[in-house]
C-alpha cells in the first residue's frame, strides 16, 4: 500500500531565495500538495562556514510572503549533527574508512597518473574516485575525515521527470567524504538520514543533484532507512547567458514586494497553465489543482521568460 506522500524543499541558507530556488520551492510544494500529501521545510545548514542565520530568516519570511507554508516544524541540520555521527559509527561503519589525503596531495597523484595514462578517456573517467590511498591505513576515525564506500554496480531508477536512469554510484562519485576532518557533514549523507527519517516519500529537486541520487539510493539502504517511492529532477533555470541560475553565478534574491507576480512568473517558467491574478494563496490553490508534470518531462533546461 502506497505511504501518505510526504515532500519537502531543503534550502541551503547560503544566501537568499533566487528564481531558480523559487521554482523548486513552488514545483515541489504544488505537486505534492496536488497529491494530497505534506510539505515539509528543511534547512540544510551544516555548512557552518557559508550558512547565515539572516538568510534563513529572509527564506522562512519570503515562503510566507508567497502563501508557501509548511507542514509541522522546521528541520535545522545543524541541530542533527550527533544523528548523522551516530549513524555514520554505527549502521554504516563497516563501509567507512578515515582519510588524510589532502586535496593538493589528490591532485599530485592524479598529475602523476595523467603523465603515466595515454588514454585520455581513461584518464578523464577515472579522476572522479578517490584511488583509495587510505583504505587500509588504520586512522583514527574521530581525527581525520570520514570517506564511504559506494557499491560498483549500476543502480536503476524511474524520474517522473527525465525519465529511466542508470548510474554506477562508484563510478560517478567514488568513495565521497561523508564528513570533513573538522566535523562538517556532507550534504548527501545529512540528506539521506533525514529524508529517511522523515519518511519522505516524493523528492522533487534540481537537474544538479541528480548525479547523487543513486549515491543516496546507496547511503538509505545501507542505512536501513525507508526508500524515496519517486524522484523528480526539475529542469535548471538559465539565464540570459545560459547559466544556471545560482548564489555562485550571483543571482538575483526574489522580490516579494508583488509575491503575485512572482508566483504567476514561477509557474510560466514551469510551463504550467496560467492562473487567475488573485492573492498568493487563491493562485496556490489554482495551481495545484491544474500541476501537471508532462511539460516538463525530457527537459533539462528552461530560460527565463521575457517579462
């Protein structure tokens, strides 16, 4: 029997809401709203050298400004940093090991290796997984950071979005750190445990994120977590350059001084029919009612629309 579904938009609080992280906000939150399912709310804050505690505020006032409320509390992962530790020395113990390269020594040894290589290809496919200098090294794991070990098989899964997807988790990722020698956890294995342990049941996220998702996949297994029963990977958001719209290509923050117009904007970008100019909470209901995910479906990019 199918699980009440359960979504949820995780922002990283690194700096304020852009259009791109708009349209996930409002896609995730009319699909799974579309279903009769919760929305839940996650900052995922464990950067503690990039996060701030304004943009959190600005994000909490902003998807309240748009009619974009959640259900139950909102999940700070920085509070959830013994869970995370915990699970990492206990469940997934066998498939961790402590490691001291450094990126600079990384980066010798693939220089190196490159010199040696005559196959370019070879070269290019392999630079991506750590060579496993430390597997069996023996450090201390409370000193050094933490790597796990993805399996080397190819994991299958349906997108609601893009479609069948066949990954080799080991092979896109290798044995990714899970967490820094200063104890900061990585953002795919704090994403793992939490949306097991919140029972989340539709993912609806970036086109970026999709090369982790099978590393995720992974991570809930071994964990004993429940399983995500549907992914969806939005097409990104470009702008007038073809860029991504991101903090780091210096997107603009929202302006929710007409949040109206900023949903009506959101929803054309998504390429979903077009709602009556009413309040923020009038359209919501609107668009929910006529969310429908086939126009997007096969699409990896979508550009801003001419205002």
């Amino acid at each position: 029997m199918t699980k009440h579904p359960i979504g949820r938009f995780a922002p990283s609080p690194t700096g304020e809401l852009h259009l791109g992280s708009l349209t996930t906000a409002l896609a995730s939150y009319c699909h799974i709203k579309s279903l009769g399912g919760t929305w839940l709310l996650r900052m995922e804050d464990t950067d503690s050298e990039r996060c701030d505690q304004q943009f959190i505020e600005q994000i909490l006032i902003d998807l309240e400004v748009l009619g974009l409320h959640w259900d139950g509390d909102v999940i700070y992962q920085s509070e959830r940093i013994d869970i995370y530790n915990d699970y990492l020395f206990t469940t997934l113990l066998p498939l961790t090991y402590a490691c001291q390269c450094s990126r600079k020594s990384l980066a010798q040894y693939w220089e190196h290796q490159s010199l040696e290589q005559q196959d370019e290809t070879d070269r290019l496919a392999n630079r991506q997984r750590y060579p496993r200098c430390c597997i069996g090294a023996g450090l201390s794991r409370q000193q050094h950071k933490l790597r796990i070990q993805l399996p080397d098989y190819t994991i299958g899964f349906i997108d609601g979005i893009q479609g069948i997807q066949w990954q080799n988790p080991q092979h896109t990722l290798g044995d990714m750190v899970t967490r820094r020698q200063d104890g900061m956890i990585n953002y795919i294995l704090a994403a793992s445990i939490d949306d097991g342990l919140q029972h989340v049941s539709h993912v609806m996220r970036g086109l970026d994120i999709l090369p982790m998702t099978t590393a995720q996949i992974s991570i809930m297994e071994a964990a004993k977590l429940p399983n995500i029963e549907q992914w969806y990977h939005l097409p990104l958001i470009c702008n007038t350059e073809g860029q991504k719209l991101s903090k780091q290509n210096l997107a603009q923050p929202i302006d929710t001084r007409d949040p109206s117009q900023l949903i009506a904007t959101a929803l054309q970008l998504l390429q979903q029919l077009s709602v009556d100019m009413d309040t923020p909470a009038r359209m919501l209901n609107q668009a929910i009612l006529q969310w429908d995910n086939a126009p997007l479906q096969g699409k990896q990019y979508l550009d801003i629309p001419n205002t």
